[in-house]
C-alpha cells in the first residue's frame, strides 16, 4: 500500500467500497503494517439508514490509529485517546490509537480542509499508510499529492456485466483527467472555475472546441455520460491538482442482481485499464 493515503471511492452506494477498505486493513494486520483509518462521510454502521439492510462493520485491530466523531467513540476501553481536532454535527474529531480489537463506526470532519488536516494528523501519529473510506464528490482535498484512489464497483451500478464495466470507465476516466502542462497547451486556455456542469460542456462544446479547457481537480467536473465523452474528444481536458487511480475493484452481488465474478473482474480491467480486484472472491485481473 504504497503512497500517503489510499482513499476507496465508490461508483454507486453499496459499491463495495467498505468491503474493499476492511480488506486493505485485513492486508496491512496480516503483513504487520501500522496504519491508520478515518471516514469521508459516517460508514461501518450496522444497518443502513435509509432501507435498514445489514451493512459491513468496520474492525480494528489492536495497534491501528483512528479519527471519529467523538459521538462514536465506543464506551469501552478499546481507545487510548491521543488527541482531538475539528468540530462537526458528531463532536469534534477524536484521534485515539486502538488498544483492544473492536468493531466501530466512522465519521471524520465535515469539511474538506478538515479531512485534510486529519489526514495530515493521522500521519504524524502513525509510521504506515492512511487508509480512507471516501466519498467521490469529497475527495478534493486529497488531489495534487501522491496520495492513492481506488475505485470501488459493482452490481449496485448496473444490472449487466457491460453497465458495471462503462460505469467503472467513466468514473476512472474523470478522476484521472491529466495534470495542466503549459508545455503542451493549446492555442486557446480557458479556466474553468468552480463546477464544470452540462451548461459549461455544451458552451465549451460551440465555443472552445480547439482550447485547451482547465479544471482546479477532477472532482469539478459534473459532466456525465456521452456528454462527457463527447467533450473530452472535443476539448484538451485537464486539472491544475490531478489525483492518482490505480485500481478498482469489484463486486458481484447487487440488490437486485448477481453477475458472474470472474467475468466482471475482467470486464472492469480491460474497461479501465487498471488492476481489478474482488476481494470476497480472491480474483485478479
């Protein structure tokens, strides 16, 4: 697990995305790495809260560092409290080390500069990597470093094998819109602010279709589906903070569907590009 962080995203909700961060854990504990853990939005609750259906809990080994809202804290003895940080709707952010394995939920700060500055805590408490259950429209603090994003998928995206494998491509495909390289620039540079949203592509689709076309990071473009490819085979696309995929993996068992595994795997690789993984099935492609 190399890099400062690695950060899992999901493609859609019940993506596979805590599966895949418990499994980076389980991988660190058996190899005898310390790490640490915190959470882009609240995960690792027992049962969802809009439709009540069961949920992977989150477990810590003794010896992991941990950032959560001090709401969740566990009445136990499992936490040695090392110190606190921002405020949110939770309590403030409490840095613990874990003294006894146990089962927890996880909230970190509500604000992007806040995750960034637990992150950078966790860091400075702990010699091995910073393991994060993210969210895919809160990552932005996370870009520009060397900090590594793996993209969860699966059923929960697509009743087909080729649905999943599409989701995963445009997903990977807008979070590694390359780095601004003045070098390379075109004639024409236009900076976009804020959100790049429909509105914005089909201007920039009239208007700029020789430019070269600046987001601050991945995470600004709200452009979906053919409009997204239509604008990134119209337009040199870039970002002034790039972020740094480099795997995804997968999962076969949706709410309503189940695809064959080994299939899928393959069919998310060859989509993306990158490592693909199903971590429950012990698969690689």
């Amino acid at each position: 697990m190399r890099g400062r962080s690695v950060i899992v995203v999901g493609t859609a909700k019940n993506a596979g995305k805590t599966t895949t961060f418990n499994a980076l854990r389980a991988v660190a504990h058996r190899s005898g790495t310390t790490i640490a853990v915190t959470s882009i939005g609240r995960d690792g609750e027992a049962f969802d809260a809009l439709d009540a259906a069961v949920k992977p809990r989150i477990r810590l080994p003794a010896g992991t560092f941990v950032a959560l809202a001090a709401a969740l804290v566990p009445r136990s003895p499992a936490f040695a409290i090392v110190g606190a940080g921002d405020d949110g709707a939770l309590g403030a952010t409490v840095f613990a080390r874990v003294v006894l394995t146990t089962t927890c939920e996880l909230a970190g700060p509500p604000t992007a500069r806040g995750m960034r500055r637990t992150i950078d805590r966790l860091h400075a408490l702990c010699p091995g990597p910073v393991i994060v259950d993210g969210a895919i429209d809160r990552i932005a603090p996370l870009a520009g470093g060397d900090d590594a994003v793996i993209v969860a998928t699966g059923a929960a995206s697509g009743a087909t094998i080729a649905r999943v494998a599409e989701v995963a491509a445009e997903t990977v495909a807008r979070l590694t819109v390359p780095a601004r390289d003045p070098a390379r620039e075109r004639g024409r540079v236009v900076i976009v602010t804020g959100a790049l949203d429909a509105r914005d592509a089909e201007e920039l689709l009239r208007d700029a279709r020789a430019a070269t076309v600046v987001v601050e990071d991945p995470t600004r473009i709200a452009v979906r589906g053919a409009l997204f490819a239509q604008l990134r085979a119209t337009v040199d696309l870039r970002c002034e903070r790039p972020l740094r995929v480099v795997a995804c993996t997968t999962s076969s068992h949706g709410r309503a569907t189940t695809l064959a595994p080994r299939e899928l795997v393959a069919a998310v690789a060859r989509a993306t590009g990158l490592p693909a993984f199903d971590v429950l099935a012990d698969l690689v492609a």
